[in-house]
C-alpha cells in the first residue's frame, strides 16, 4: 500500500457512497471509523453494522474504494473528499428528509446549500438546480420539501 496523510489544513476528510446519481455522506461515528482505517492502512473492510443493525449487511473497503452487501454482492462506490472546514457536513450538521423507509440525507451538495440557505434566511431551495430530475422545493421555516407537481409534502429536519 502507498502512503497516505491525514487532509490538509483547513479541511476535513469525509467520505460517501454513490446513490445511484448522487453522493451520500455517512453517519459521523462510520465517516470516522472510515478515516481511521485511511489513515492506519488498515486492510480489513470496515462492518458498518458496528454502526447501525440496519447496515449489517454492509462492509466499506477504503482501499477498493466500494461498499458491498455482504448478502447480495452489490457493489457501491465510495469516494473520499476533503470538505472546507468551514462546510456544513465538518461541523456537524446533515439535512434530511422523510421518505418511505424514514429520514435519508440530502446529497452533500444540498447539504450544503441548504445551511447556506438558513444562514442568509432564504426561506425556499429548488433541488431542481442540483438534479433536473428532482422535482422538490425545500421550504426551510416550515420544515418541508414539497414536490412542486404534486404539491406532496414531506418532513424534513436538521
């Protein structure tokens, strides 16, 4: 294995796993077992179900770059970015929105343009600028992504 280093100053190491179009970030406490594994070259696959049951099925392999279900064979990517540290995601802060199967995060993209959003106290996000596909406008006061067709709503929260 080549060397490597930790993420220059100023910025924070995060890394995602591709969502069929879009990059999703990973809880806190995996991004940071995810990092660790980077930073020690650590070869074993990181189980993701030391995390959360839900992802038992799921290792991450920093140096394969990909995400497997275990039970499947179902390959994802995955890819290591470094982030501002001024950036929403180094402090702390995901979005998420409810869908069938419970609160999901918003692509790092959204993530950030979002809290951008709250900071200048811009009340409404079209998600159509990220994705032509995403019919969505996020209203930030009232805590909902609306779908702009159909006027169906959805919870989101911070």
């Amino acid at each position: 294995m080549s060397s490597v280093s930790s993420a220059p100053a100023g910025t924070v190491p995060f890394w995602l796993w591709l969502d069929g179009r879009s990059w999703m970030p990973f809880w806190f406490d995996i991004n940071a077992a995810l990092e660790n594994a980077w930073l020690t070259q650590d070869p074993s696959p990181v189980a993701l179900g030391q995390f959360d049951s839900n992802l038992a099925q799921y290792t991450a392999d920093v140096w394969t770059s990909t995400q497997t279900n275990q039970t499947t064979g179902f390959m994802r990517p995955l890819r290591r970015i470094l982030l501002p540290a001024t950036s929403a995601l180094a402090h702390g802060i995901l979005w998420e929105y409810y869908s069938d199967q419970g609160f999901k995060f918003y692509p790092v993209d959204v993530n950030e343009a979002l809290e951008e959003a709250l900071k200048v106290n811009q009340h409404t996000v079209d998600l159509q600028q990220f994705d032509q596909r995403l019919s969505y406008v996020v209203n930030i006061p009232k805590r909902v992504q609306f779908n702009k067709y159909t006027r169906f709503q959805r919870s989101i929260q911070r």
